[in-house]
C-alpha cells in the first residue's frame, strides 16, 4: 500500500491538514482522537473547528462544555466546534447558491421540496461533508483561512465510506451545475495528501484491527484517498515479555479465591491482554501506514485534563514518528 507521509517535524506538523476525516469502528474512541488532535494542534498555534456529525456528540463535554450547537462555537482557545445538522446545512447551502433569505425561506418550508431533500439518496451525507469541507475553504476579509484545520469526526467505518462515496457519487452522476462543481472541487481536495487525509482510529483488540485493516483497504483501493494515519487507542505498557506471555497462556487460569491464586489469574488476564494486543499492533503495523499510539487511562477520558494527557503522550511520538516517516506524495489526479 502506498500512504502520504509528509516530511515534518512534529506531531503538529505531521498531520495537520487544512480537512481531516476521522473516522473507524464505533467504539474505538474516535471523538476522543478528535478533541487530542485540536487540542495538539492549538497548542502549535493553529486555529481548529472540529466539526460534529452525531447529535449523541459527547465532544462538548471533554472541554467542559454544554451540548454542541449548530452554529460554530469556542470549546477552548483557537479550538471551535460545530453540531453538523443536514437541514441546517442544507439551507446554509441553499443561502450561499441563492443570496436570498427570503427565496431559502419559501425553498425550505415547501413540503414538496423537503420531501424530496429528505428522499435523495446521499444529500444528507453531502449536506454534512459539504458544509465541513466548505469551512476549511473559508477565508478572513484579509484572504487567510478563517480555520487552519478543519476536522471531521466522521461516522463509523460503513457510514464514513458512505460519507467519503458521496461527491465521486456526484461527479459521476450528476449534470453540471452548482451541486456537481462544488463536489468536485472537494473531492480534488480530499485526494490531494497536502491538503486532506484521513485518519483512522482503532483499538489493538481482533474485531476493530480486521475492520481497520477493510477499511484501510477501501480508502486506496476504491477511493484513491490520502490514509494519513493509523492511530490505535487505549494500548496498555507490557508488563510481560512475549515468552513469559506464551507461558501464561498455557497456563490454566484457577479457581481458588486465595490471594495466590487470584494473582495468577489476574497475570493470566493481562498475559492474554497483551498478546492480542501485540498480535494487533504487528498486523496494523504491516500496512506500512504511519502509526501513532494513545496510552490507555485507567480513570478514563471525561475531561480536558485527561485529553491534555493524550496530546502529550501522542507529542512525544511526532518528532520520530515524522522522521521515519518522511517521504513525499505527488497528489492523484481528479479523475
């Protein structure tokens, strides 16, 4: 598999882009990724939305806030966030083809056209990417871009490729027009390794490392797009070394509630932990696809302490991380 690793100098550098797509198996901890990622990158000094596509987000209490509206809001200093709602953005939409309120008023409250709106196949999917991607496009009355990077925390793997098919959907099917251009002109960014990537999120556990591996897969082979990064959640330090997890595993876990025996147990437990987990980190490793490591947190990630703890931890891979990684990627054709 080939895969865009930029040369950089830092985590910062490394993934940021002006649009990310996270993205990977519910459950995995994408939002966490997300909010770790902006809170990275604002500490380098660049300006963030995070744009939100589950109305259940929990995004806006990681930064001690209350729920996520749909108009863009500060979750913390140059970190922005934004609830992504189709019929918002549809009508967002609508303003910026029509430049008439009065016109999107009358459009949108026809019970005809909504129905139809609600029916077509992929708009709402549109509706959402297209308004994320629109605000990484966005520019200040000086000509610099309002945001520096615009992230996605996209829906699960089957709904995110869904999400990701939409504008080559477009393009494809569509007659020129608005609706085609606007598609297309995304759809160049999203496969171009400078500008876009993705990013996907999984646990070092079987079922979410063979859906990243599928998904991994469909992004180059059916999509064409940038994997800027694999980053596994949740990994444990090694307590055991592979022999002495080979030897445990032969072990029969007993029975008895003794302190003797409920310590094996427990180191029976952890022997089979970490072989998953090394079985899963080897075979994510083997797509070649830059990978990065968040530590697993016993109290859990609930707040803005624990995601500060998080970007540390992911900091302290970038510099060598980036320098192994360094290599450069001519941006794929729009076809």
């Amino acid at each position: 598999m080939s895969f865009d690793s930029s040369a950089a100098n830092s985590v910062d550098d490394f993934l940021a882009r002006r649009f990310l797509f996270v993205t990977g198996k519910g459950g995995v901890g994408k939002t966490t990724v997300v909010a770790v990622l902006a809170e990275r990158f604002a500490r380098a000094g660049k300006r963030v939305l995070i744009a939100e596509t589950s109305p259940k987000e929990h995004l806006s209490t990681l930064f001690g806030r209350g729920s996520l509206p749909t108009q863009i809001t500060e979750l913390m200093p140059r970190v922005f966030g934004v609830l992504l709602d189709a019929n918002v953005a549809l009508k967002e939409y609508g303003a910026l083809v029509l430049k008439s309120e009065r016109l999107v008023g009358a459009l949108f409250d026809n019970k005809l056209v909504n129905g139809f709106f609600h029916g077509a196949p992929g708009l709402k999917e549109w509706a959402l990417l297209g308004k994320a991607w629109y605000h990484s496009t966005e520019t200040l009355a000086d000509g610099s871009p309002r945001f520096d990077v615009v992230i996605l925390d996209a829906p699960a793997t089957g709904h995110g490729l869904d999400m990701l098919r939409v504008p080559k959907t477009i393009i494809e099917l569509s007659p020129p027009g608005v609706l085609r251009t606007d598609a297309e002109k995304a759809w160049t960014q999203f496969r171009d390794p400078q500008k876009s990537g993705v990013v996907v999120v999984s646990l070092p556990e079987e079922m979410p490392t063979n859906e990243s591996i599928e998904l991994c897969a469909a992004l180059e082979n059916e999509l064409g797009l940038p994997l800027l990064s694999l980053i596994v959640n949740q990994v444990v330090p090694s307590v055991f070394s592979p022999a002495e997890r080979d030897a445990l595993a032969a072990v029969e876990e007993p029975l008895g509630t003794d302190a003797a025996a409920q310590a094996l147990g427990a180191g029976i437990r952890r022997a089979a932990r970490e072989q998953v987990q090394a079985a899963s980190l080897e075979r994510l490793g083997s797509l070649g696809a830059p990978m990065l490591e968040l530590p697993f947190l016993s109290a859990g990630v609930h707040d803005a302490r624990a995601i500060a703890s998080l970007s540390a931890a992911l900091s302290a891979q970038g510099q060598d991380a980036a320098a192994a990684w360094s290599k450069n990627q001519t941006p794929p054709s729009a076809s």
